[in-house]
C-alpha cells in the first residue's frame, strides 16, 4: 500500500519525528511507527498505574520465550529492550538505568548467566539497576542456591505461564510500598510481624535486627518472622536467630518462625535450634501460640 505526502506528514506529526516528506525513506517511517506506538503503550501504562518511564531489559537466547514475553508485557504498557547474550546485555546496562532485569540462566550456560547475574548485583549497588529475577527450566538446588547467594530478587521455574510469573511478581513489586528488606506491621500492641523479603547479606540482617531492637524497646516484645519469601537460606546466617531469640527472651518475649523453607529447616536442626525456636505454619498460628 503506498502512502501521500498528506498521509506521510501526519505520520510524523504524530510521532514527533523530524524527517522531511521529500528526503524520507522506509526507515524513516519504520521509526515513526514505532515512535507511535511507544506513545500508545505509554498512555495505557497510565491507565494501568505503571510508571511513565519504565525499562525493563531481558536476556534470553531463545527467539520465542523473547516473543511470548514481549507480547505480554505491550499489553501492559511495557517496551521492553532486548538482548541475546550476555555481552549484548552489558552494551544495554551501558546505556541507561533498568529497573526490572530479567536473565535467563543458561546463555547458552549457567556460567554466562552467573557471570551476568553477578555484573547486575554490582551495578545495583551503584544504583544503575534495581530489581534482577532470574527464569530457567533448571531444578538443580545448587545452581538455583548460586542465583540467590549473590542477590537476584526472584527465581522463577520455566514452565508454561513462567511469563505471567514474572509479570506479577513485577507489578507487586511495583505496587508494594515497602518490599525491599522487609515489611512489618503491628499485629497487637505487643506482637509485630516482620514478612521477611531479603536474607541474603549482612546488610540485610543489619537492618532487620536493628528495627527488631526498636520494637523491642517501644513494648513489641514479641516478634514472628514470616519467611515464605526466603527460598534459599545460607547456613552462615544461622545465629541470627540465636540473637534475635535472645534479644526476645530478654524482653520476656517470644520470638517465632513462620513459613520457613527446607534449607532453613536444616540450617536450624544442625544448629540444635529447631527444637528451641518456635516453627509455625502460619502467622495466625503462630499469634494463637503466644496468645495461649
């Protein structure tokens, strides 16, 4: 279909391209289609709540998940930037800020994605990115326990609605107003539950004990640790619970574990504690035990 010059100046009009009619050549239109339809995706993003300037980067290798993925994210509103590999990953984190990256772990091996994961974690700590979610179809432990020791936010199975995964835990993670370290709230005025979203270093810890220590000394002497976001415990962090059962029994409270995962269980069973900290299936169960 061929295109006027009366067509052909609205088109890029409308995608506030700087191009003249009579020096304008396919490319020049290919830019303005895309320039348009950013302009559309991004008033959808304002209807749907998401930020006006929002970049997201995925690395994968294989041409379909990239393709099911993006057409998922337009939906919402998201142009995400894409790259194959991962040098062409490091070209893009380059460039600009993203605040969700997100890595397939074999590219095509576990090493490169290791290695990309590992860049990521470094340029956060300089605030060029933020949130990193790691996808595989991997079920080694090991492999999956590397991504989490080095700090990635998130690891996600890479099964059929892998995608819709990732999306929703991007939109949580967007509309959560505290979900970097932790989020605590006052169960009563002497219980407060931490839901516990980072484990991972000792910064993290640091933080969490310090704000256990206010509550502690404001009258919440009794605090539950909700652990269902913490897949992958790394057993040099077990006597923090040892502290933190003290600082309570100090106080003559209790300190209690919710939701925690097998590699935590073991962590606590080889440190003799499991049969000293309290273990609850819920946060509900876990206020009825120091209500009793």
């Amino acid at each position: 279909m061929e295109i006027n010059n009366e067509q052909l100046t609205k088109l890029f009009d409308l995608s506030g391209i700087d191009v003249s009619i009579e020096n304008a050549v396919s490319d020049d239109i290919t830019k303005a289609l895309i320039s348009i339809e950013r302009k559309i995706l991004s008033f959808t993003s304002e209807q749907t709540g998401l930020p006006a300037e929002f970049n997201i980067l995925i690395v994968d290798d294989l041409e379909l998940s990239i393709y099911q993925f993006n057409q998922l994210l337009k939906k919402v509103g998201i142009v995400p930037t894409v790259a194959r590999n991962k040098l062409e990953a490091l070209a893009e984190l380059k460039k600009k800020k993203f605040d969700f990256i997100v890595v397939d772990l074999f590219l095509p091996d576990a090493e490169d994605g290791l290695e990309l994961i590992d860049e990521c974690i470094k340029l956060r700590e300089a605030k060029k990115t933020n949130k990193i979610i790691v996808m595989s179809g991997t079920d080694d432990k090991n492999l999956i326990e590397k991504c989490y020791k080095l700090g990635i936010d998130e690891f996600v199975p890479k099964s059929s609605n892998w995608h819709d995964q990732i999306l929703k835990f991007i939109t949580s993670s967007l509309t959560t107003k505290d979900n970097e370290d932790f989020f605590k709230y006052l169960i009563n005025e002497n219980i407060c539950c931490y839901t516990v979203n980072k484990f991972n270093s000792k910064r993290h810890i640091d933080n969490l004990i310090k704000d256990v220590n206010t509550s502690l000394y404001t009258g919440c002497v009794n605090i539950i640790f909700n652990m269902e976001n913490i897949k992958i415990f790394d057993d040099e962090y077990t006597a923090t619970f040892t502290e933190l059962y003290k600082m309570c029994k100090e106080k003559k409270g209790q300190f209690i574990l919710v939701k925690i995962s097998d590699s935590l269980k073991l962590a606590l069973a080889d440190a003799f504690l499991d049969n000293l900290i309290p273990i609850c299936s819920s946060v509900d169960v876990a206020v009825g035990k120091i209500s009793d």
